[in-house]
C-alpha cells in the first residue's frame, strides 16, 4: 500500500516539474561573434528577448488548413528566410521527373486546347453536368496551361507542340 502512495506522490512530482520546466522563459541574443545565442538565464551583458517555446498545434479549422496563414511572429509560423535559402535548391530525380510529367501534361493540355476542336471541349459543371466550355473558360484554361509549362519545363516556350492536322 506505501508503494502505490509513494509512486503516486513520485509521478504527481514528475508531472509537476514538467510543468514548470514546460512553462519556462526562453531567452534570445547575440554574442560578440554574431551568433544567435538561446538560454534559460537572460545574459547579464548582452540585450535579449524572451521567447515563447512553440508547442506545434495543427491549424485551426477556421483557417484554409495546413496552408492557411500565419504571421511570422505568432507559434505555428515557418522560420524565416535566410541569405543561405535564397540559393535555388537542387531538386531529387523524383521530383524532375514529376515536373517532367507536368510539363508533358500541361503540353499536351494546351495542344487540345488550342487545336481545332477545341470548341467541342467538355467539362462538369457545378450541378454536375456536361458543359462545353465557353470562350472565356477556354481563355482561362489556356492561360493556366501556359503557367504551368513556364512552371515545370525549365525554360522552354509556353507554345504547344505542333499538332497533326
């Protein structure tokens, strides 16, 4: 009977500490050399700003999901950008061969749409039904199609293929 008392007492104490620990100030600044510098004490030389350690909490629904905005300064924000993350990064062979795909969809999405049947061009509407697409659809899909070949076929006109009569 003692032990389950005192295993109760001993984890009621371990949770407590981690609350205090958990609610604890952080302190930001930078030393002589320029580095960013994060501490439990705030440096007694040195000006610093408290900082609020981000427990990660998934976005609210209220917001547009997982791409919905956050200002820089609130917990939930992505880092900022550096000098370094201005290089364009390399991308992996899987993702060159999406944009690969991409770019040979959206070729191939703006040669039907430019072509001669291009009025006979069918869609689902919002009840759910075939609709031919209207000049203004048509623009609007053909304006997407091009951004999307400026967007994955590195560098290479946004013109469609030559089609076969």
């Amino acid at each position: 009977m003692n032990r389950r008392i005192w295993a109760r007492g001993s984890l009621l104490t371990i949770l407590c500490l981690y609350a205090v620990v958990a609610s604890a100030e952080v302190y930001k600044s930078v030393d002589e050399n320029g580095r960013v510098v994060f501490s439990q004490k705030p440096p007694k030389d040195a000006k610093s700003e408290v900082i609020k350690p981000r427990y990660s909490k998934p976005p609210t629904s209220q917001g547009d999901g997982p791409a919905a905005f956050v200002p820089p300064n609130q917990p939930g924000a992505m880092p900022t950008a550096t000098d370094d993350s201005a290089k364009p990064k390399e991308l992996t062979p899987e993702q060159k061969a999406a944009k690969q795909k991409n770019c040979e969809i959206a070729r191939e999405r703006l040669a039907q749409l430019q072509g001669p049947h291009a009025n006979r061009l069918q869609y689902t509407n919002d009840e759910g039904q075939l609709a031919y697409l209207t000049p203004e659809l048509l623009e609007q899909r053909i304006t997407d199609a091009q951004s999307k070949i400026t967007e994955n076929c590195d560098g290479n006109t946004a013109e469609a293929p030559a089609s076969a009569p």
